[in-house]
C-alpha cells in the first residue's frame, strides 16, 4: 500500500503490468540460471573432488533430482534449497538440497505463466510469456558467464558462489510479489467479483473505470466462461474417469500437458495412439535439456575439447541463444504458435543429423578435429532454432488451450509433465553419451521429426484470441481431434465471428448498465 492507501502502490495500467512481469520474469530468469548453473559446476574439479567423484550416472541423479523437486513443488522454499547447496559437502547433501530447490522452482514456474497470461491484454499476452522464457535464457546466459567466470578461481568458491548467486532473484520476488494484484480471472471465478473487477480496472489504467464498455465485456466475457465451466468443471477423480461434460476438456488438457492410460475410457485406442505428447512433453523431448545442463560436458566429451575452451564456447552459445531469442517475440503473434512450433521442430531435426553424423567421425586422427568443430556449430544453430521456436510456445500453449476453470490445473500438469520429462532427459545423458556416443543424438532426431506433423494434425492455433474464445472453440466442435482441416483452429487471426459476438455483447451490456443508475461510476 502507498502512504495514500491506494492499492499496489498507486501503480496502474502500464506500469502495473511492468510490476508484473518483472515479477514473473525474475521467477522465469532464476529458473534460466539454475538449469544453467550445474552445467558449468559438474566439470568443475573442485567439485568433483569434494563430491568423490561421482560416476556418470551419479552426476545425472545429482543433476536431475532437481527436476524431481520441480514435479513436485515457493519462493522460500527455492531460498532454503538454495543454501544447502551452497552448504553442501557429500552427495547426499547436494541431492536432498537440489530436490527442495526444485519444490520452489516447480510452483513459480507453474504459477508465474498463468498469473501473467491471466493480467495481460490478448495482443500482448503471448510476448510476455515469450519474454519471460528469453529472461529465461538470461538467466541461463548469466549462469553460464559466472561459472566459467570463478572456474579460474581455486577452491570451493568456484562452485559455491554460483549456488549462492541464486539467493538475489528470492530477495527480488520477495520484495514484488507481496503488493501485487492477484489474477482477475482467478478472483471473479472464486466469488471475489468486486475485487475482480478493480484489479482489471487497475489493469487497464487511471483512466478506467467499472463502467467502461472494454471493463464490462471483461468481466462479462469472464463470468459467463466460469459459469459454463462450473456447471461441468470436473474434479480431478472426474478427469482421470473422463466425465468432464462437452467441454473438450481432455483434449485441451492433454494438448497443453502430456498423456495418462486413464484416459483410454474415453477416447479408447484412438486417442490413446494419438495423443501420446503435449507441448511441454515436447519441448524436452526435442533434446534441449541434452546441452542445456550439460554443454559444457557435451563439448568437452562428446567433441573432445578442452574444459577451458568448452567452458567458454557454453558461455558464448547462451549468448547467441539469448539474442535469436528475441526473434520470438516478433514470431510469436504474427506467425503463431503452430508454425513456429513446426518450424523449430524441422530445424532441431536437421541439426541433430547433422550433429550425429559429424561426431561419427570425430575420432578420425587426421580430420577429428574439423568434424568437432562442425558438430559445434550445429550445437550452436541448433539453439537459434529452438530459442526462437520452441523456448517460450510450450510454456504459453497451457495457459491458453485450458478452460477457465482448468487454466491452473492444466498450467499444473503441463508444469509437471515438463519437470518429470526433463528428469528422465538429464538422467540419462552423461550414461547415454558416456556409453554409445554419437548415436545418443539419433534419439532427437527422429522426436523432431514426429513433432512436426504431431502439430500440423492436433494443435489449434491460440495466438490473437481471448482466452474465452477457445472455450467457445471446443463447445462448438465438441469432438475435435484433428484440427488441420478447421479453418477457425487454424488460422493465426481471431476468427470473425468471435469479433462479431464481442461486439454484440458489448452493445447488449452497455444497455444493460445504463438502465442501472446504481452501478458505480469507478472503481
């Protein structure tokens, strides 16, 4: 409160929304800097020496249990993990520590997207869930800078100041989020109907008011979603038994999360042969976490280069990452999410083949070292395309596929579906290169390659549309699997006809509200 008692200190419109990101994207840049952070500390002999030099599959158990506490996760527990690490001295520390870090990592990042999607403006909503995934990559970059940074440092402040550094982003959430408004979506949807409609109007800007037609059909648009979706909202005993009403519930949330047997009941052996991946599944299984926790040990292993030049090629690779990155943010409305996510798909495919075949010949005596080096760039294309394509839509897509009711469930299980994947992709990668080399990238290949007409067949498009027009998407087409030949599901623009009805419903509202005299004039 300011010294006025006026909510989140004053700020309104703009620079709330600025307030708000800020605070998303401090969440999503620590998540960037702690996949990062142990690429750099796991070649880092100092901790390996204090670790007693774990095996190859000890170092992914150490690495990936972090993912484990993801699945399963607050700011303070992140601030608690985080100082175990720092404090560690045995395995057994190092694994307990990385598992509550990951509790705190698992609930900001599957709270942070859908709090930004739900108090952002349509034209803008997908380029702040974007630039929250390119703060991400700075926290990657960032993380990738600072170990390479202190591996020229003797001692164990190598690793542990990298580990600590953590500790900055907790201050900055601690010191945001407790003035911040909540989602307005959330609180209409639980009853808090007039505290709902001054956080859209504080949303908005000073200039708003309750009684604005774009205040009005929001909170219209919002209330009628809700009670449509109470009136079938499932609990999650009705989900897993496939009674979720006419809602294309299942669909939407398999879309944005991942897959279940359970399912099977409903869709029987058609939808269980189809639906076998969602965006977040994908994302991972495209083979980013492949380099991302491991770069420096992919180099160093797999291309044969030294831990110095490895090291320092890992920091410039994030560099370039981050910058293609922003590329995104033009792409992402005007392009929409299907075909980047087909176009980045294509490109990870052929990178990988690329990269495959080179490091086959790596060991060559006389030409290894040029075979290194090709493999090498196509690591560092291979994030262009996946920075630009891939790095932000997997994040975005549940937010925006879900109903209304299932957002935060459907953000839930698409957050856990990416955790527990990425599990399974850091476990096995320091075995898998360890024990049969170069054709551990094959795996990727032929992922990409599924991914692409995956998309094309089952994904409908969501950029430029309301949330609510998706809901009306699938009650008007309750049994859609494929969406390839439906224009509507399609198509980057907003169809017409939910402009239409907007325009329809404002006109209706207006009329309504001045036939009461009651009604505040602001809020």
């Amino acid at each position: 409160m300011s010294s006025k008692g006026r909510p989140y200190l004053g700020l309104t419109g703009t620079k709330l929304n600025i307030w708000v990101t800020v605070a998303c994207t401090t969440a999503m840049t620590l998540f960037g800097y702690d996949q990062g952070v142990f690429g750099g500390i796991i070649v880092t002999q100092d901790f390996l020496k204090t670790m007693g030099n774990p095996s190859p599959t000890l170092q992914g158990t150490i690495v990936s249990l972090y993912d484990i506490g993801c699945f399963f996760g607050a700011v303070s527990t992140f601030t608690f993990g985080a100082i175990l690490q720092t404090c560690s001295f045995t395995v057994a520390q190092m694994i307990v520590a990385r598992l509550i870090t990951g509790v705190g990592n698992g609930i900001n990042t599957a709270t942070a997207p859908v709090w930004q999607s739900e108090t952002s403006k349509p034209s803008w909503r997908g380029k702040l869930v974007v630039f929250e995934m390119i703060m991400n990559i700075a926290g990657f970059s960032l993380s990738n800078w600072m170990t390479y940074g202190f591996s020229f440092a003797h001692g164990s402040i190598a690793w542990r100041f990298p580990i600590a550094f953590q500790l900055v982003f907790s201050i900055v959430l601690f010191s945001t989020i407790p003035w911040l408004p909540e989602s307005p979506r959330w609180l209409l949807a639980h009853g808090h109907h007039d505290e709902g409609v001054k956080v859209l109007v504080a949303l908005e800007g000073s200039h708003a008011t309750a009684k604005d037609e774009q205040i009005v059909n929001q909170t219209e648009t919002i209330l009628e979603a809700v009670r449509i979706e109470k009136e079938t909202s499932p609990s999650w005993r009705d989900i897993l038994k496939g009674k979720t009403g006419n809602t294309g519930m299942i669909q939407r949330l398999i879309l944005g999360g991942g897959m279940d047997k359970l399912f099977s009941r409903i869709y029987k052996l058609m939808v269980k042969s189809v639906y076998t991946t969602g965006t977040q599944w994908m994302q991972q299984l495209v083979g980013i976490n492949v380099t991302s926790y491991y770069l420096p040990l992919v180099l160093q292993n797999s291309v044969g280069l030294s831990n110095n030049l490895s090291r320092l090629l890992a920091a410039c690779n994030s560099v370039s990452y981050l910058i293609f990155s922003f590329a995104g943010l033009l792409l992402i409305e005007r392009a929409g999410r299907r075909k980047l996510m087909m176009w980045g798909a294509a490109g990870q495919c052929v990178c990988y083949i690329f990269i495959s075949a080179l490091l086959s010949q790596a060991n060559d005596p006389t030409n290894g070292t040029k075979f290194g080096a090709g493999a090498t760039a196509f690591f560092f294309l291979y994030y262009v395309f996946f920075g630009i394509c891939w790095q932000g839509v997997p994040w975005l897509y549940p937010t925006e596929i879900n109903s209304s009711a299932m957002r935060t469930k459907g953000a839930a299980v698409g957050t856990a579906s990416n955790w527990i994947s990425n599990y399974i992709v850091v476990q096995i990668t320091p075995s898998g290169i360890a024990n049969i080399g170069w054709r551990f990238y094959l795996i990727w290949v032929v992922f990409n390659a599924i991914f692409v007409p995956v998309v094309w067949l089952m994904y409908p498009e969501t950029s430029n549309r309301q949330l609510e027009d998706i809901d009306r998407l699938y009650r008007d087409n309750k049994s859609m699997i494929f969406v390839f030949r439906n224009k509507e599901a399609t198509q980057v623009k907003r169809p017409q006809r939910f402009i239409e009805a907007d325009q329809d419903r404002i006109k209706m509202l207006v009329k309504a509200t001045e036939k009461e005299p009651g009604t505040p004039e602001n809020i």
